[in-house]
C-alpha cells in the first residue's frame, strides 16, 4: 500500500515559530510532528510514501531522510509552485496504480490507517474521509453523513450558525487513483475547498469514517502545548527520584541533569541533555535538548525549545520560548511568544507580546 503525506506548508499561524523551521519538525513530546505521521503509517502496513514539500525542504528531507528508520521507502517531490492540496497529489499521480492514503503532515496523529483504508474498500468508495469530533467545527470542513456511512452534506469552515455537526474532516483520506482526474492540472486546487464539492455533484461515492486514536490540530502555537501533554499523559510514567518532588506522568531523557529540590508536575517532557537547576519547578511543561532552568525559575504550561536559558527566578506562564533565547533573572512571560535567539532582560514583564526579529 502507498501512501503520500503532504508537508510543503509555511506554517503561517505558528509563527514566528515557524521562521526558521517547516511546521511539520515543529517537536511534540520529543518528536517532530510528522514522525508520528510517518510512523503511524508504516506501521499500518504503508510502506512506500511519497512526502511532497516546499517550504524549508532542505531541512524536512534532513530530518527524515530515506525512511529506512521507518521501516518504509520515502520519496520527495519539491513544488517550486505550490498546486493546493489535491494539485499536490496530482503532480505525483503516476506513483499511484491502486488504492492510495493522503495525510497531512502538519497533524498530530497516531491511528490505524489500515483500519480506514479497509472501511474505504467495504463501501467500495471513490474517497473516504477519517472523521474526528471537535468542540469548535468553525475552523474546519464539517460533514454530514447518512445512515450508511456516506457523505450528504460537506460545508469548508462554516460559520458558527451554518455549522450542521460536530464531525469534521481531519485531513486524512482514502483514495482511488481515478478521482485525480478531476484535479486540473497546473493549478490550485484543493481537496476541501474544491475536489470533494465537484465529485459531490458529480454523485461520486464519498464516505466519512469516525477515527479511533490520536488526532490533534497543531495550528497555532498553544495546540503545540495541547498535543505535547496528550502524548506525554500517554506516554509518561511516574517518576521517582531522591531529592525530586514529582506528580503525574513524565517523560525524562537519562542525559538530563536534575539538582536537589526540583519539583516535576507531569504532565512533563523533559529532553536530552535539559537542566533544572535547584529549587526550579516544571509544571505542565516540554523542555528541550539542551535548555536550561537555572535556581528557582519556573516554566509552567510552556515550552521552551533547544538551548534556551530561564535565569534564576524567571517565571514562564502558557508561552512558548523558541531556540537559544536567554530570558533575564526574575523575568516574567506570560501568554507570549518568544522569537527565535532573542534575549529578555533581566526582571522584565511580558503579557500577551510577540517577541522576535522578522525572518531573513
């Protein structure tokens, strides 16, 4: 079975995040988004994948590479011209001679993609659609299904009063290589906005198919925190060491180092080769390879990304500090965002602010 995952986004609501790294290497628990994607899909049985990128590709192919860590053979395909969704799929149409899955690669998700495909082959479907349920359907595509599983209704972000379900398109599908016909070539063209409105009128089978395991947006920056504790609270376990307090579900790599008096309240993702300085406290938090809590700071609800330093007594509410940041002594940041490499001065007070230099 193939498969093609499409990861040539810019990420423009996760920036400035997303300036100096593509949204699907954004890390989640460890992990850069699309491994789990990737991972996910080889382990469904889908061993040959195409991922199509253009933005930032030189360091995407990097990061994946042949796919020989995922038990699967990876191709690549650079839109110098981004086509859309459906265009995207389209130009490596030719890769496909059978039955093929599509999925985002800008998504959290760990399912059984086998699951879906063999739902796909029992209604004997031209696309299905996996399906999850959200609480806001306003910034998806909502669907309408009939007792037998098929399509009656698809509307692309409706609005609150239009919206007719809770049950949305999840960016994943099933596919019979036939229905790229109906994809113009050399044009924009997505799947949501435009292919599935055109097969509908055209009484082509389309189903929705519920999907069972992790599914999560990853759109803006606090859906990072979100889908990070969904899998550390999966992932973690209870840790127990002398001179730690420490509650709920953790993950923490061995190369971490952990003076006396630190307080871990899980769920925590705590990466290579991180330090927690004494009396600091990580609450809720991811912190990657290499940063620092130093004496007594905190990072509470946040994440604080590769290299970055908190200084003594800093405090780090609901943010996200990017790469090699140096945040001041008893500096205060909540809500906010902190930009790639940029230093916050000693006991400054930051709510609801933006910090980064424009992307060169």
């Amino acid at each position: 079975m193939k498969a093609v995952v499409l990861a040539g986004g810019e990420g423009t609501r996760l920036k400035p995040l997303t300036y100096k790294r593509p949204k699907p290497l954004m890390p989640i628990a460890g992990r850069p988004c699309i491994d789990y994607v990737l991972r996910s899909l080889a382990g469904s049985g889908l061993h040959e994948i195409i991922v199509t990128t253009a933005y930032m590709s030189d360091a995407l192919i990097k990061s994946i590479g042949d796919g020989l860590d995922y038990n699967a053979s990876i191709l690549y395909s650079f839109e110098e011209n981004p086509a859309g969704t459906a265009g995207a799929v389209r130009r490596v149409g030719n890769f496909f001679d059978e039955t093929f899955v599509v999925s985002m690669g800008d998504i959290l998700c760990d399912l059984d993609f086998k699951a879906l495909y063999d739902f796909h082959k029992r209604k004997g479907a031209a696309v299905t659609i996996a399906l999850t349920e959200v609480s806001d359907p306003t910034q998806y595509g909502v669907v309408g299904l009939d007792g037998n599983g098929r399509i009656a209704k698809f509307k692309e972000k409706p609005k609150a009063e239009e919206a007719f379900s809770n049950l949305v398109n999840a960016g994943i599908y099933v596919l019979e290589p036939e229905v790229l016909e109906f994809v113009p070539p050399e044009q924009k063209f997505d799947f949501a906005k435009d292919l599935f409105p055109k097969l509908m009128s055209k009484g082509l089978g389309l189903y929705g198919s519920k999907i069972d395991g992790v599914w999560m947006d990853i759109g803006q920056p606090h859906d990072l925190w979100k889908a990070s504790m969904a899998i550390v609270t999966r992932e973690g376990k209870p840790l127990h060491r002398k001179d730690v307090t420490s509650e709920g579900p953790v993950i923490l790599d061995e190369t971490a180092r952990l003076e006396q008096g630190v307080t871990i309240r899980g769920p925590c993702y705590v990466g290579p080769a991180v330090f927690l300085g004494k009396g600091s406290i990580a609450d809720n938090s991811c912190l990657y390879d290499g940063a620092r809590l130093e004496t007594h700071a905190i990072a509470e609800k946040s994440i604080i990304l590769e290299g970055s330093t908190i200084g003594s007594a800093a405090q780090i509410v609901d943010s996200v500090v990017s790469r090699d940041c140096v945040i001041g002594d008893g500096a205060r940041i909540v809500s906010s965002i902190i930009g790639e490499g940029m230093t916050v001065r000693a006991g400054s007070r930051l709510e609801n602010a933006t910090v980064s230099l424009p992307p060169r």
